[in-house]
C-alpha cells in the first residue's frame, strides 16, 4: 500500500492554517470511513499545534522513536499514533523545539515515506517554505494546499513561496491554493489565480468569530456542521478523495503526477511559466518523453521486428530510428547543443530499441544488480550496496513495455491475470516482474546481471571471499562424486558459486542442468540444459523443476545439477542422489548449514508422501556430503562462511562438521569493512578415500590441523 501524503502550508497565522488541515482531516475521515486517514503536525519550529487545536494530549512524537524509525516497520510506527475518530490518527513531530536536535530531516522523511505506506491518506501540517523539513516534505507530497488570505501581501507571499518551490526543484504542478474569504472584501478566486498565475481549488469562508471561539473551547472548529467553513471542508474533502480516485484509474485529477500533462485552455499560460522554471534536467526529460511518444506512433514499434537473429538488420533498424529521431527533433526545433542533442539520441534509442534507462547500467560492468520500484524508483547494487540511480521512467506504461518487450521473445506473458514472471535476457542475466494487482506502487522489475566474465575460484579468492584452500578441498569433493548443496540467502552468490563448483566436473561426464531460468554456464561440452515452462494463459502446459529431474533420471546424466531447489523436487533430488547419481548438486535458501538440513526437511514434506520425519532425515544424511554455506555481510561483501560436511545421524539429529569457517574479528572503523579469516575447524572422514582415487591427498590444505 502507498498512500497520498496531502500537504498543507500556509503564510497566515498558524492557528487558522493548522484549523483549516486539522478540519480536512476530520472531514475527510467521518466522509470516507472505509479509508484510513493520518494526520502529522509537522510544526517542528513551534512544537504540537495540532494538538492543541483538537484538545488532544499526545503520549509519543516522532522524535521519541528517531532512532528506531529505519528498523521499524510501518504498523510497529503507526502504533505510536493517537486515534482522533476510529479512522484517523494523529502524531505530532516535537513535543517542543527543544526535541527538533533530535530529529533530523533524513529520519523526518524516512518516517514520512514509511507511514504514507499504513495510511490511504496522511494530512501533513507542514512549518514553512525555507525549513529543510518542509521542503523535503514538498516533493514527497501527492498534494500540496496553500492555504492563503484573500489579499495583495497574502499574494505576494504565495510568489515567494512558489519561487522556493522552483528553486528546490519542486514539481509545482502539484501545488494549488486554497483562498480563505474575508467577508466580502478582498481579492476574488479570478483575481488571485490572474495575480500568482496558479489555480485556487478551493475558497473556505472561515468566520474568525466562530473559528477560534471553538478552538478555545477545545472543540473542533467543524463542531457546528451547517456554518459555511463547515460545508465548504466537507465539499472540499469528497472532491479530493473522489479526484483521487480518478487517479487510481489513470484519469485526470488534483492528484495528477510530474508526467500528467495539463490540458485545459485556461492553464496554458500556467503551464508555460511553469516549464520555464524547471531545471534543463526536466526539459530534457520532457523533451524526450515528447519526441519518444511520437516514435512510438509513427514508427508502431510494438510490430518492429527488432532483428535479434541479423546483426545486419539490427543495424539498419538503428540507422533508420536514428533518422526519424534527428527529423522529430527538427520538428521539435530542439536547441541544445550538439552534445546534449547526440545524447538525447542515444537515449530515445534505448527506449525505442532497448530498455530505456535501465540500458546504461546493463552495460555497466560493476552493476551487479538493478531494482525497479515503479517509474520513479531506479536502485542499483555496486560493490554489495544499494544507491538511488536518479533515473526514472517516463510513464508506468514505459516500464510495461520495457517488462513486455523481456519477457514476449521468450514465450512468457505479464498481465492482471498472471502478474508475476521470471524470465531473462539475452546475456542471461535474471528478470522477475511483478505487476499490479500484486504491486501497489506501479510495475516493479528486478534485473540480477549475469556476468559477461566467467568467475572461476581464483577470483574468489581475489574477492577476499575464500582461500585457496578452500578451492581445492572443493575441487576434490567434486571429483570424488560428492553430493555438494550451496546454501545461502537472498543475493549472497549462490548461483554463481554452484557455477564454478559444477566447472570441477570432469569435461568427459554427461551433466544435465535444470533452472527456471537458464543462467548456469558450465565449461564442460556434453551439458544438457533444461529450463522449465510456466503455464499458459489457460492454466495448463506447466512444467515444474520437480517433473524435469524425474525426467532428468531417463536421461543417462552424470550429475543432475539443478539451479535452485525449493519445493517438492528435493525428495526427487535426494532419491537420485541416493540411486547412482552421486556427484550431484543444488543450491537451497537457508542462512547457516544446519538451518539448510531444516530446510531440506520442509522441502521434501511438500512432496506429499506423508514421510515420517526420521525417514527423511536418514534420506538427507545418506545423501548430502558437502554443505557450502555463502552469506552476503553486512558490509556488503560476500564470503563463504562454512564448508561444512554431513557425518552421519546422532540421537535422531544430523551431525555436520566444520572443515572451514569464516571466523569474524571485527569491523575496520576506517573502511567499515568487516574483518576476520578462514580457519580449518575439522578434518574430513573422507580423506583416506583422495589417494585411492588418484587425487593429490596433500594434508597441508588443512594448515591448522
């Protein structure tokens, strides 16, 4: 869930501004009570307003929990609220100014981005134009309401605030005022919006007499429901929510986003003077999304055969695309220079023929990763740490296409009715897709690259991830037909560690692989790869991983090698590496060796066959020799933490010893870089096998032992 954060500003007197969102807010919640309203005074100068307003005592504020708010998720932070009505609650930030030392902007706009998530709708009460609070407040914002008196100074102020506004970048699209009538004097709606050059939305006759007289009375100042200010807030709070939810819908609204365009005649002018004042960044960005769409049209790109099997046409397909961007720019009569127009090209080339933004990074070798959390949320991995790229999508329908145009050449298909997909690309590099109705925030895509450079253990060890001792003990487990499982989580290189373990096989043995999707790139010629089929539209035509290593069994492998076992299939697995098809492997998702044992026991249990958990132990330990365990630490790195082999069974349990392990010391206060080594903890049962198979049985691997 993401909700709509509405923010509320203004140049008049505190209490009138902080009556006027604390009464949307009230309005709002008793007019739509199936939707979830939050109301923040972010008064961070003045200290608790709103509070006052409503006569409600506040127990907690968000500095009281500044420390928790990264590690706290958005129901463990929404529990500090204080209930106003059974669908709004209240926070406030300080209780005084005295706290603000305590809560510094990042973790003021983490707590924003985090309960926006737990509510439809969040009213915030923010200070002023030049706090650094309200200003990161500002671009976070769904909405932003000036609330402004209906005079020359009031205006100009508004100008003052507006010029902030475009300073900081600040989309000012989504900025409307709300004029507050003095009796019958002053400046009309139509004056005001030719004066500032920006449209009232809203105009509230706020009686001062009964205004504050129900402030200080501790009363809401809509306790008296027929007075005019009264049915003005209500109007005013089913036109926002009924807004947005045209939004919802992808149609025009209050609410609409920085790539909505205004439409209406009366806006034109508005509309021009706003463009003037973006920064060349967003021109440009305008710009190409403009001349973008108009390609797409003329050159109906979604029936382009994109030449994926001739270089040749490939290259006159880019030549051709070329051509007609240089011809719509002209059109455009763009004047930038040449350097900026020749990128210009080059990127409305990646979004015509490519994947748009996501192209530089694709080509960036030290990108390890790429996560897309809708149009506006590009993260890359590099190095093991996440970072904001700064790149975005013009539109979800953008990002749609991108998602289709990966996942069409394979066969596969992402829609409402199947809104999940795993494919990917042509380099092998790993896609998952999940799409509305399971995504609340747009189209989300993750791209895990596969490397153009085979790894082999001897980068490993340059990593700093292993030894070399650690290699060859591997090397030979392999060789000695050793059923090897790699364990590890989310990330932590468990793929690409089952790629270089599975490089040890001899070039002469038949090895059969099987993936969801195919990324393991084994050196060995005699490989049969096989990659599972998701369903059809119908539903049916599935092929499971469990259905391919049953069928693996038929086909006189070697070694099954399969890419990730994580259902029914690890019984099938066990079975094979119990029935002659030792030298096996696999990679499970567990964090230590023997949460991997655990995990086995899960996985075969979803088989069906109603084993007794003693059968199935006995299964795992006559099966599984060798337990490699990687992990991704916190400091981004990634090691492997235990080679770990599989002894036998002792008062019903497995026992596993450590051969190595990854012992920390500490963490580099200079670099943040954990450190520590890689110890011998046991030698293995099995060495007395090394020389009788003509292998190197050399001791010395296991230095300490």
């Amino acid at each position: 869930m993401s909700g709509k954060i509405i923010n509320i500003v203004g140049n008049e007197s505190i209490v009138h501004t902080a009556g006027f969102g604390v009464s949307l807010s009230i309005a709002l919640a008793q007019s739509f009570s199936e939707k979830s309203f939050a109301l923040i005074d972010g008064y961070i100068d003045s200290g608790r307003i709103a509070p006052s307003v409503l006569n409600v005592s506040i127990n907690k504020t968000i500095a009281d929990v500044h420390a928790y708010i990264g590690k706290m998720n958005p129901d463990l932070l929404k529990g500090y609220f204080e209930k106003v009505l059974p669908n709004l609650e209240m926070i406030a930030s300080v209780r005084d100014s005295d706290e603000k030392e305590k809560l510094t902007p990042g973790k003021y706009l983490l707590f924003l981005s985090k309960i926006s998530e737990a509510f439809d709708y969040t009213v915030l009460l923010s200070e002023n134009s030049s706090s650094i609070y309200s200003i990161e407040s500002f671009d976070k914002s769904s909405l932003i309401l000036y609330f402004m008196n209906n005079n020359v100074a009031s205006a100009n102020n508004f100008k003052y605030f507006l010029d902030k506004l475009r300073d900081n970048k600040i989309y000012i699209g989504k900025l409307f005022i709300v004029l507050r009538k003095s009796g019958n004097s002053g400046l009309s709606k139509e004056m005001v919006e030719e004066y500032t050059n920006m449209p009232v939305i809203s105009e509230m006759d706020m009686d001062d007499e009964t205004f504050i007289s129900s402030i200080n009375l501790g009363k809401s100042p809509l306790s008296q429901r027929g007075n005019k200010f009264s049915l003005a807030v209500f109007g005013f709070a089913k036109q926002l929510v009924q807004e947005g939810e045209k939004f919802d819908e992808e149609e025009e609204s209050i609410f609409a986003s920085v790539d909505d365009s205004i439409e209406d005649e009366e806006r034109q002018e508005e509309t021009k003077n706003a463009q003037e004042a973006k920064s060349d960044s967003d021109l440009l960005f305008e710009v190409k999304n403009r001349i973008n769409e108009r390609l797409f049209e003329e050159l109906n790109v979604a029936n382009i055969d994109f030449g994926e099997d001739s270089p040749e046409k490939k290259k006159e397909l880019i030549k051709n695309t070329r051509r007609a961007i240089e011809n719509l720019m002209v059109e455009e009569n763009i004047t930038f220079d040449k350097n900026v127009r020749e990128q210009m090209v080059l990127e409305i080339l990646d979004n015509v023929l490519g994947f748009g933004p996501l192209e530089k990074f694709l080509r960036d070798e030290s990108v390890t990763e790429i996560m897309v959390n809708g149009p506006d949320n590009v993260y890359i991995e590099k190095g093991g740490k996440l970072t904001f790229s700064g790149e975005r999508f013009a539109s979800n329908q953008q990002l749609m296409t991108i998602i289709e145009r990966i996942v069409m050449p394979l066969g596969r298909r992402i829609d409402e009715s199947s809104p999940i997909v795993d494919a990917r690309l042509p380099d092998g590099s790993r896609v998952n897709a999940i799409i509305k109705p399971l995504s609340l925030i747009g189209p989300v895509l993750t791209i895990r690259k596969f490397s153009t450079k085979k790894l082999e253990f001897d980068d490993l060890v340059k990593f700093g991830s292993a030894t070399t001792e650690m290699g060859k003990f591997l090397d030979i487990c392999v060789k000695l037909r050793k059923n090897v499982i790699v364990s590890g989580g989310t990330g932590s290189g468990k793929t690409t560690l089952l790629n270089i373990v599975s490089s040890f096989i001899y070039p002469d043995e038949r090895v059969v692989t099987i993936e969801d999707s195919a990324e393991l790139k084994l050196p060995q010629k005699h490989v049969v790869s096989l990659e599972t089929r998701p369903p059809n539209i119908e539903g049916e035509g599935e092929i499971s991983i469990r259905r391919l290593v049953i069928n693996s069994l038929r086909m006189r492998p070697d070694r099954i090698v399969v890419g990730e076992t994580r259902g029914a299939e690890a019984l099938d697995m066990l079975q094979a590496m119990n029935t002659g098809h030792d030298g096996s492997a696999t990679t499970i998702h567990s964090n230590s060796p023997t949460d991997c044992i655990g995990r086995m026991v899960t996985l075969v249990m979803y088989a069906g066959m109603d084993l007794p958990e003693k059968a199935i132990i006995e299964q795992i330990a006559s099966a599984v020799d060798i337990i490699v365990q990687t992990s991704r630490l916190s400091d981004g790195s990634r090691k492997i933490t235990h080679i770990s082999e599989v002894i036998g069974i002792k008062d019903g349990k497995i026992v596993i010893n450590d051969i190595f392990k990854f012992e920390q010391t500490g963490i580099d206060s200079s670099t943040g870089k954990i450190k520590g080594k890689f110890a011998c903890k046991e030698f293995p049962t099995f060495w007395d096998q090394v020389a009788k198979h003509g292998l190197d049985d050399d001791k010395s691997i296991f230095k300490n032992k």
